[in-house]
C-alpha cells in the first residue's frame, strides 16, 4: 500500500510513511474522487536548518481513491495502530526508511529493473554514466534501459539508446552489437548468476573486447554466498577470452549515510555490524575509476583487479568524523545483522531474499571480527585516477553542507 500511494502522488520516501489519516480531504472540483480528491503531505523535504514544508497534491488516478478507500475500512482498522498514521506498520506506528527500501528493491527486481549498464547508463543517468558524458575520451556510449520509454526518449535526444533486461537473454544481441567494453553491474539476487553467466557468453559471442565488472571487497575465501557469487562469476569472465578489470569497492559511503530525511536533520544513522571497522569508499570515487577503465582500455588495465577501500572506520568513528565536520552532533546506531534477517522474511521474491540473508551473514561475520580481508585500507583510487579516494569528511563536506 505503501508503494501504490507514493506512486499515486509522486512521494518521496520519508513523505509516505510520515501520512496521516487527516491529510485525504474531498476536491470540489474533482467529486468523482469522493473524500481522496487531495492530498496534503506534511513533511516535504524542507531547505537546511528549515522545518519541513507542506504541499498539497491532487488525485489524478480512477484506481487511487478506490485502493486507499479499501485499506483505510478494510484493511487499517485490524492493525493494532488503526489511529493516526494513514499507512501504519504491523509493529509500530509508522514504517521505518530501511523497511521500505527492502521492499522497493524487491518489487525492483521482480519488475526486472536490472542494475546494468553497456558503457552508459539507466534512464536515472548514474554516475558512471555522468563521468563518460563529461569526459568520454573518444568513445560512443550507448545506454541501456530496462525501460523502454527510457529508451525511447535517449533516442528521441539522438543518443544511442536501447531496451535491455539482464533476465531475457534475448535482448542481448542487439544490445551488445558493435560494443567494445561494457560495464558491468549485477542485480541485488541470486539470479545474478544465470544473468552474469549468459551475458558473458553473449559479450563473447559479439566479439566484446573488454568487461569491467564491479563487484565485491573479497578475500575469494570469505564464507559469505554473495561474495561466493560474485567470485565464480569473475572467474568465469576470466575464463571467457575476454579481456577484463574487476572492481573491488568495500562499503560503499552512501549506502549508509545517503539517507532521506539526511543525518544534517535526524543527527543520527544505522549500521548493522557493531563495532567492527570497515573500509569505506565513495560512490563517486567509485565511478570515476570505471569511467577511467573503460576510457583508457584493457591496453592499460586488461588484468586489473582494483581494491577500493579509502578509509578504515568503525560506525562510532564515522559519527565522530560527521561531528566534528558538520559541527553538530551526529550518533550511530547499531540495529544488528537481526534487523536485516527480518527484512529478509518478509521479502517474497526468493533471489533477492537469498542475497539479502546473505547480508545478514555478512553482517554478523564482519560484527564478530571474522572477515579480516575487508578490515584494510587498499586505496586503489589513487592507482588508477591519481589522486586519493575522498575521505568521509570530505565526503561529508561535499554532500551533507552542500545540500539545499
């Protein structure tokens, strides 16, 4: 229900689940929507230092009124918090953003919203992308979408634009014609393996010279399925005659401090392994190697492993770093390996489980001090761009000061 509303009206995350009962009203000049003609969100993103704003938004779908009408008596009145919030949790008043990010990643990879790109981007241009198109060293990028009006408007811009699913082999040969490199990157399931498998096969098929593939911070020893996953598939890629540079990034900074609200408002984030420190390594910092790799080819870094880790951290020295260079205090707080192992649970699509509750063993591994090789600094940024990886206070200084 979530999902469908934020659909139905264009919400952000934190604008969903922060709905109240009270915010529907009936539209006078839209009767035919009964009392869900409006909408008023109460906690739209707000300017920094600035309380959130409210914004009205009208019903423009038939089928909206007619879903939220059945959930609001049919539905809300059998959950324990049945007052206040719209959209309440079984277990608490309102669901948390890491719940919803769960979700939304599993209904992601049922709808086959693949994570791949062919030297370009998804219709979200991502940051490899944004890194060819402002220096693309001579190459022709052509993107790739799971969605077809993401290709059609590239070729409506006259880009060279395509559909491409990494869960129909046969949208492959089309989408590989005429490519020399690819990047490439995996969904968050098991069914990476049968889609890294094929598409290998079908790179090689097309005469592919060179794959960049991004995957894990592994020792290739860890007891971890994921990292299992993207060990065999690197070793099939090496297997296959193709040329190939394999991308090692440890934990990923926006993945724990990119949150909607931002940590400049809630003054705190979640982490779910304990103590222990962790490599860290910007997703920027991620991208401009691969935007590198692919511009400067398998001459330079056919053979490559590349290790990008540019900080080692725990959960309560990133807080204290945030502290210092935001100047306003900002906790951590540990959830546990067990908060993700019940957001595996109530995921139904069994490949993205599977891969999530790997995340829980890694957690816990990571929590207990039993995965060594990612407890290192290995900052390969520097050998490839030439400069260090950001830092997280620099990091911090670029993304959380900066923002409106």
């Amino acid at each position: 229900m979530l999902l469908k509303t934020a659909y139905g009206y264009g919400l952000r995350r934190n604008e969903t689940r922060m709905l109240d009962e009270v915010d529907f009203d009936p539209n006078p000049h839209g009767r035919e929507f009964g009392d869900y003609g409006t909408l008023m969100v109460p906690h739209r993103k707000a300017k920094k230092g600035l309380p959130p704003k409210r914004r009205r938004v009208l019903t423009i779908w038939q089928w909206t009124p007619v879903v939220i009408e059945a959930w609001v008596t049919e539905v809300r009145p059998g959950m324990r918090h049945a007052h206040g919030p719209a959209l309440p949790s079984e277990r608490g008043l309102r669901v948390g953003l890491q719940r919803l990010d769960c979700c939304f990643a599993a209904y992601r990879d049922a709808l086959t919203m693949c994570d791949a790109m062919l030297r370009g981007w998804r219709p979200r241009r991502s940051r490899e992308g944004r890194e060819l198109d402002a220096n693309s060293g001579g190459l022709t990028v052509r993107l790739a979408s799971n969605l077809p009006q993401g290709a059609e408007r590239w070729r409506a811009e006259g880009r060279d634009g395509l559909a491409f699913d990494l869960n129909d082999p046969t949208t492959f040969a089309e989408a590989l014609d005429g490519v020399e490199s690819v990047f490439l990157l995996t969904t968050y399931t098991a069914e990476m393996l049968f889609q890294g498998k094929t598409f290998v096969d079908a790179a090689a098929d097309a005469g592919v010279k060179h794959i960049v593939h991004s995957g894990v911070f592994s020792s290739r020893r860890d007891p971890v399925p994921h990292y299992t996953w993207h060990d065999l598939l690197e070793t099939y890629i090496e297997a296959s005659g193709i040329a190939w540079t394999h991308l090692h990034p440890n934990n990923i900074i926006e993945t724990t401090l990119a949150t909607n609200p931002p940590v400049t408002e809630t003054g705190s984030f979640t982490i779910q392994f304990g103590e222990a420190q962790q490599g860290w390594v910007a997703a920027r910092d991620i991208a401009a190697v691969a935007a590198a790799v692919l511009r400067e080819g398998p001459e330079k870094h056919g053979g490559a492993n590349y290790w990008l880790s540019t900080q080692l951290l725990s959960g309560r020295q990133v807080a204290e770093v945030l502290s210092d260079t935001l100047g306003t205090e900002i906790t951590c707080t540990d959830q546990g390996a067990d908060f993700l192992a019940e957001a595996a649970r109530q995921i139904p699509q069994h490949g993205t489980g599977l891969y999530l509750e790997s995340a829980v063993q890694k957690m816990r591994l990571a929590s207990s001090g039993n995965l060594p090789f990612e407890v290192r600094e290995h900052d390969d940024v520097q050998t490839v761009l030439g400069r260090p990886g950001l830092t997280v206070a620099q990091w911090a200084k670029e993304n959380l000061l900066t923002q409106p």
